[in-house]
C-alpha cells in the first residue's frame, strides 16, 4: 500500500488548484453566497468541459473518466481549501454514487452521462425534519398506486435541493418499519407535487433547501425496498468526502494562521516568535497532518471498496470535524480583532468547518458509530 500521491495525482491536484484559484477567489466566494442559487453556471460549465471534474470518478461506460476515490478525494480537498460555491458536493459525491450503489446498467446509462458532462445538477435528499441521519429516520413514505409509485412526506437540509434538476430521495415503502423498507426514487427537480424552499443556513457558501412532496410520481432506482445496503454505502462514502473536503479548509486556516503570525508584529516582534502563538500553530500542524492520515487512508479504502470502509469512514468524519473546526477557531484566535471582523475570510472557514462538522452527523455520533462498528 503506497501512501504517496502518484506524479499523475499530484499533477491533477495542481490543475484542480490553478483553477480554483483563478475561478473562486474569495471575493468570487462572497458574491455567490449571497445568490440564492450559490454557483456560477458558466464556471460548472468549464468545470465539466474543461477538467472533467464531474466526470472523474464515473465510469467510463457511463460517459465518465473512470478515476478512483483517490482522485475524488484529491478534487475535494481542493475545492474545501477555497471553499468553492457549486453544486458539487450534492452532484458528484451524494446522488453519483447513490446511482452508483442502488442502480442498474440501464439506470445508470440513463442518468449519470447528463452528471458527467456537467449538463445536470443532482441531489441526495435523505434528511428530515427529526434531524437523523442513518434509515431509522426515513419517514417520508412511497406508496405504489396502481403500478406508479408516489412520495408523500418532507426532507430537510437538501444540498442543493433547490436548484437540483434530478433529485434522488431516499424514502421507505408504506407499511414497512425496519431496515428492509428502505428504497431509492428519482424525481424530476421541477415534478408536479414538489415544492422547494431555499433554507437560511449559518454556512452561505452551501446552500440547502427544504422539499415538500405531496404526491410527487417517482421512478424506482433499483429494487423498491432494497435500498438500505445502497444508501448506507452512500453515507459512508460521503463521510470520507467530506473528510476530506474538511482537510482541504483545516489546511488553508493552518496556512492563513502561520502566514499572519509571521507578519504580525507586537512589541517589536512578530507575534510567531511568542510561546502562545507558537504552540497553537504546533497543536494545528499536529491535527492537520493526524487529518490527511486518516483523510487519505479513508479515500483508499473507498477507492478499493474495502471492508475497512465503514470503519475508517467513521474514524476519519469524527476526527476531522474535530480537528477542522478547532482550525478555524485558533485562526480567528490567532488574528485577533481582525478575525472577528465581517471583512476578513476566517468566519467563512468557521462557518463551513461547524456546518460540516454537523453534517452527516458530528464527531460525538460518529464515534458512537466506530465504536459499534468494531464491536465495542
């Protein structure tokens, strides 16, 4: 097992960098977050057409590139060190491989070539109103009606739901209660019956959106009433992508905090040379590089489909939302008045490390996961 980035790799990393870096500079952030869609379409459009980022972990039969988790992995990583406003996340990591997991051949040719080419925005809509994160609270019921199948129920906290044009739901078959109940639908984003309601969120940079279905017709991916393996491979899947989106940002405030305490000076001196801001610098590093261990390691292990995957997929979500958030809190700390200050760029980093923390549950539930997980 090689832990080192291949010349391939990290040639990749510096493309995904040159273009983010000229795409989503931070003014380019403010400007979108303060859209109610959050992108810019002309720049997804280049994203798809001119990197291939939409593409890249698809399979090649189905209009993808056939890159592993790895490169994912690394894409992410990227895209949380300046916090890119698009629909990625919801896109490529949640609804791609929710097609991937509970789809057919035919399912999948049908829907992940509009992914690939950057012509459709798609959304994972699992969470509801009761704030849980795995099957036990999927509510929202699908009933089949004389050969059609329709949801009834809500979802919260979509990413992207509002601007998705395909929306994959998670729902559980009327009458059912347990795991077996689970199943997987898509649905037109602009379906009869749905309606959509952007949500206000303390993180702008990703937005959410409320779904209400009211006898929405939807089309089965896969067998109804066999989704959970699907969806629970998914939420493992999206935990290491988001770890490792986490661990791009954690590494931007790191950067930001050692650049300032060098610049900054205090008493004749620049405040890096005093004991307090050099310890808190240390202790930084420390969970920053703990981080990308265990970031890398989760990536390889979904890109190998490995039976490490849930285990490590839990490790890494409850470390790294630890060690992000606690990042981007010491940067502020390190700053000083102007880290508290609207102007500056370290709230935009507190705020995207506490969403994400939250997100797919936090350090404290998905050490309750671990630790069921390997039998403790």
């Amino acid at each position: 097992m090689n832990f080192a980035f291949s010349d391939e790799q990290e040639e990749l990393r510096r493309i995904i960098r040159q273009f983010l870096e000229a795409k989503s500079p931070s003014s380019e952030v403010r400007r979108l977050m303060e859209t109610t869609e959050g992108y810019d379409s002309a720049v997804w459009s280049q994203m798809a057409e001119q990197l291939g980022l939409q593409s890249l972990t698809i399979p090649e039969e189905y209009g993808g590139q056939g890159y592993s988790f790895v490169e994912l992995g690394i894409a992410l990583e990227e895209m949380g060190r300046v916090l890119l406003c698009a629909p990625y996340f919801s896109t490529v990591v949640l609804a791609t491989n929710a097609i991937l997991n509970a789809g057919n051949d035919a399912e999948k040719k049908a829907l992940l070539p509009g992914i690939a080419a950057g012509e459709t925005i798609a959304a994972l809509a699992f969470t509801e109103p009761n704030g849980k994160w795995d099957a036990a609270g999927i509510t929202l019921e699908a009933t089949n009606k004389g050969g059609e199948w329709v949801l009834d129920g809500t979802k919260s906290f979509v990413i992207d739901g509002h601007t998705a044009n395909l929306i994959v739901v998670v729902a559980r078959v009327a009458g059912t209660s347990n795991t077996d109940g689970i199943a997987l639908f898509t649905v037109a984003g602009d379906a009869a019956g749905l309606t959509r309601t952007p949500l206000a969120t303390m993180d702008q940079t990703r937005k959410q959106a409320k779904l209400d279905f009211a006898g929405v017709k939807a089309t089965p991916l896969g067998e109804p009433g066999q989704g959970f393996a699907a969806f629970s491979k998914t939420l493992d899947q999206a935990a290491v992508a988001l770890a490792n989106e986490m661990i791009g940002g954690a590494q931007c405030v790191l950067d930001m905090s050692v650049e300032y305490a060098k610049v900054r000076v205090q008493f004749g001196r620049p405040i890096g040379s005093f004991q307090a801001i050099k310890h808190k610098c240390a202790d930084m590093l420390l969970e920053v590089e703990s981080g990308k261990s265990a970031a890398y390691y989760a990536a390889w292990c979904a890109a190998e489909d490995n039976d490490e995957l849930p285990v490590v997929a839990a490790l890494a979500k409850a470390y790294i939302s630890d060690a992000y958030f606690h990042c981007a809190a010491e940067n502020i700390q390190i700053h000083g008045g102007i880290g508290f200050t609207w102007e500056h760029d370290a709230h935009l980093y507190f705020k995207r490390a506490k969403s994400s923390e939250i997100y797919l549950g936090d350090a404290t539930y998905h050490r309750e996961l671990l630790a069921q997980r390997i039998g403790i």
